[in-house]
C-alpha cells in the first residue's frame, strides 16, 4: 500500500508518503532536487572532511517535516546488512536556509549496528551557520550478554572538523559512574581525540583520566601519546612505538599493580580472576589482525 499526496495550502508546498511501512510529510518552501543540498549547506560547515562544501548556490528554502515507521527493519539492512531495527521511530525537524537554522529530533526505541544494541535513544540537535548542538541519550547500550551501558549522555558541539564532547554513563555494578571530555577532531579516513580532565568509579575506586592525551585512528595507523590512567597505586598508561627492524607500529598498555578483579569483568566473567597485575602488553596491528604479547608479573 503506498499514497502519495501533493498540493499546495496558503503558498506553501505540502508533499505526504503514507505506507506500510513508514508515514512522512514535508511542508513548507522546498524543491525536491534541492533538498539533499540544503542539507549539505549545514553539514559541510560542521564536517567539512565527510561532506564537501557545496559551490553553488541553493536557494532559499524553509520547510518542515516529519517521518514515522513501522516496521522497516527488514528495508533498513538494504543501507547496510550490520544495521537492524528503527522500528516505531520518529522523526521531526525543520530548516531555515536564510537564517541558518537547522532543527533535529528523533526518538527510536530500538537499534543495532554489528550487534551493539542501543535501546530508546533520544536525539535532539540545533545548528546555525557554524555550529552544530546535540544531545543524546540512551536508556541502555549492550556491548555483550555481560556488558552494559545503561543511562548514557552525550552532549557535543560540532565546528569545522573539531567536536567537543562530554559522556557520562556507568555499567550496572562494575562501573558506578564515568564522565570522558575530550576533543575529537575528523580526519578524511579517520579521527584524533584529544583528552581533557576526566573520572569514573570502578568497585567504588575512583581512576582519573590525565589531560593532554592524546589518541590517533587513521587507515592503516594509530598512535597514541601518554594517555594516562590513574587511581592511587593503580596506573594504566597507552602509547605507541615503532618496531626498529619491520616498522610496524604497536599499541603499548602499561599497567602498574592494576587490580585485576576490577577491570576483567568487562571482558570475562567466567573464569573469575583476582589478584594485582603489572607489566608491559603490545598488540601488534591494532586496526587489523591483532597479535598481542605480554610480559609481567601477577
């Protein structure tokens, strides 16, 4: 079943979708073949190195619209097979080309992409000609059957490639709360985040997150300088070297009297393992097929 309906009310364009599927409306001043670029007027000023500014002029447009499915699960894998869900989702906003007013709100109940599932994400977004506001929050990330991310928050600022962040969230009993700032700057085939003063709380242990850290994924590359981790006597510190012989470049992890019991529930729960950690670990092609190696003492 698809209706389709188009007339115009009071000098105003009205274009309308109904199916099974999905119900979406458009109202306002718009030209269909211009709606992509009108878009693109906004995002190539806030990532400039995924979407190319445009260098024509769009004309003016300011429109409205509104988009709510039903069950489109099966049509979203067509964009991508990882990505599941968007059923029940809505989605609202509006566009002003001549005041460089940009609005976003969506509410999804549930998603997945390679299996991570996100439940109940709220998305709110506000842009001007430069500058681009979001909030997000999630009722619950599921990473695996044992870890999850419930009652996350993200607020970030977008500018020109540059975005500043703050996350807070927990997981369950392990981690009780955890807040990352941090500044992350979009690459054409990658990213470089930049850490700032950060804290979380594992086991009621209190680790901090030193400032100036900084991280590199590119294609093929990644390095990173002294990010640095701490919690009294407790140290986890990533850098990166380059093997003097094949060139090859290893993501280091140096950890000084880590307890174990604290951090290994993340990643396995059975068998359980307690005890103090400290030692060097280096994985080889960290972006790739991963090969790691660890000298220490337990």
């Amino acid at each position: 079943s698809l209706v389709l309906k188009s007339y115009f009310l009071n000098d105003q364009k009205s274009l309308s979708i109904q199916s099974n599927e999905l119900d979406a409306s458009i109202y306002g001043q718009f030209k269909i073949m211009e709606l992509p670029d009108a878009f693109k007027v906004f995002l190539g000023r806030y990532y400039p190195s995924y979407i190319e500014l445009l260098k024509h002029w769009v004309k003016n447009q300011e429109f409205k619209f509104n988009i709510n499915t039903n069950h489109i699960d099966e049509y979203v894998k067509l964009f991508d097979k990882k990505l599941k869900g968007f059923n029940n989702a809505r989605i609202d906003g509006s566009l002003k080309l001549d005041s460089y007013e940009l609005k976003l709100n969506a509410y999804v109940p549930d998603f997945s992409y390679d299996d991570k599932k996100f439940i109940n994400t709220n998305f709110n977004g506000n842009g001007n000609r430069d500058t681009l506001y979001t909030d997000i929050a999630v009722d619950d990330i599921i990473l695996n059957d044992s870890l999850h991310f419930p009652e996350t928050k993200l607020k970030l600022v977008a500018h020109n490639d540059f975005s500043l962040i703050k996350l807070d969230t927990k997981a369950g009993n392990t981690l009780k709360e955890a807040q990352l700032n941090a500044s992350i700057q979009t690459l054409s085939d990658g990213v470089r985040i930049h850490f700032y003063p950060s804290a979380f709380v594992i086991n009621d242990k209190k680790w901090r997150l030193e400032k100036d850290g900084e991280l590199t994924l590119r294609k093929n590359f990644i390095d990173a300088n002294e990010v640095k981790f701490l919690s009294g006597e407790q140290e986890i510190v990533l850098f990166t070297e380059l093997d003097d012989v094949t060139d090859d470049i290893y993501l280091v992890a140096k950890l000084k009297s880590v307890v174990i019991d604290d951090i290994l529930p993340f990643w396995v729960t059975n068998p359980s393992l307690k005890g103090r950690l400290t030692g060097i670990a280096r994985i080889r092609d960290p972006l790739g097929k991963q090969r790691i190696s660890f000298e220490g003492v337990a």
